[in-house]
C-alpha cells in the first residue's frame, strides 16, 4: 500500500510505502515517480544525500536554500531516528512560521516531503543515526540560508532528550524568524 497524508501543514506530507517481507528480510519501493505524482509530489528528484549523525541528539538545520536553486526533499531513515521538521517561510502563506515535525525511523519506515519555501532541519533521537534524503536541485552555496532551530517565534516542540543537543555552530547562530528577509519568489 502506498499512502500520502498531510502534517498540520498541508504542503507538507507523509508518505508510507508498502514493505514486503519474508525469512530473507523485506523489501519497498520507496519511490516510484508515477505514484508520487499521482498523489501530488511532482518534484524531479536529481540527487541523493546521506548524513549519518555518531550521538543522539544531533540537531540539522532548520536550513533552506533560495530560488533559482531551491530543493524540495523526500526524507526517510534507514538506521535510527529523527523527529523532523519543516517550517513554512513562504510570504503571505496561512501557515508561514508555522511548522510540522514527524518522528521518522528505521522502524517506522516512514518519508517525509518537504517542498522548497519550507526550512528543514532534524533532530537525531538515537545513536549512529542514518539519514537519505533526495533533493530537487543541486546544493549552491550561494543561495543557502537558515533559521534558528530554538527560535521561540516558531515554537518548535522539540523532543526532550538526556544528552545535550550536539549542533553546529553556523546553525547556532542562524537568525530567527524575525530576521528572515522574505523570498519573493515564494509569495503566495
């Protein structure tokens, strides 16, 4: 069974795909383009990206990159788990600076796509975490920009975790929302 359903943001969707198993392991197709198109997905993916984070607690983002190179993503875990965020940074949207997060896992299977005028970022919830995700665009520096993952303008309701958060420290010192000068380009 293949499913698509949206988060609190409707751009935003959840995608499950049917796994098929047997005393050799299992096995989906977790993308077939004619699917997702058919269930409104129609990003041409180009690229694959693979990040795998050491400890829990590892924090990504909330990072975004600006037209003519910006990227809607499929995002699933292969080993370990993430609670997921998007957050819609698209001016005039009814939902702009809110922002939906689902918990992906290797034992949920579960993917996640995000369109472009979303900032994404995770929050690793295990060890040796293995995150792939596919991209629309290729990564320009140029365009990139980010927001703050704690920003209390978005209020993202991030898992409690034991260890502290490991996070980088360009994304520590992203601006919040408050800052974010508007791409006009997504204005809805």
């Amino acid at each position: 069974m293949f499913s698509v359903q949206s988060t609190a943001i409707p751009a935003v969707m959840v995608v499950s795909t049917t796994w098929h198993g047997d005393e050799r392991g299992s096995f989906s197709e977790t993308y077939q383009q004619d699917r997702f198109v058919q269930a409104g997905i129609a990003a041409s993916f180009i690229q694959d990206n693979q990040a795998i984070s050491r400890d829990a607690g590892t924090l990504r983002g909330l990072h975004f990159q600006k037209p003519p190179a910006a990227q809607s993503k499929l995002v699933r875990v292969t080993r370990g788990a993430i609670f997921d965020v998007a957050v819609d940074i698209r001016p005039g949207s009814p939902t702009y600076g809110k922002w939906a997060g689902v918990e992906l896992s290797a034992a949920n299977r579960l993917q996640l796509f995000i369109p472009a005028g979303f900032a994404h970022g995770y929050l690793t919830l295990a060890d040796d975490t293995d995150v792939l995700y596919k991209v629309d665009a290729p990564y320009a520096p140029a365009t990139e920009g980010g927001l703050l993952w704690n920003d209390p303008a978005i209020g993202i309701d991030w898992p409690a975790l034991t260890a502290d958060i490991v996070i980088a420290p360009r994304d520590a010192a992203l601006p919040g929302l408050a800052d974010l000068v508007p791409v006009e380009e997504w204005r809805l």
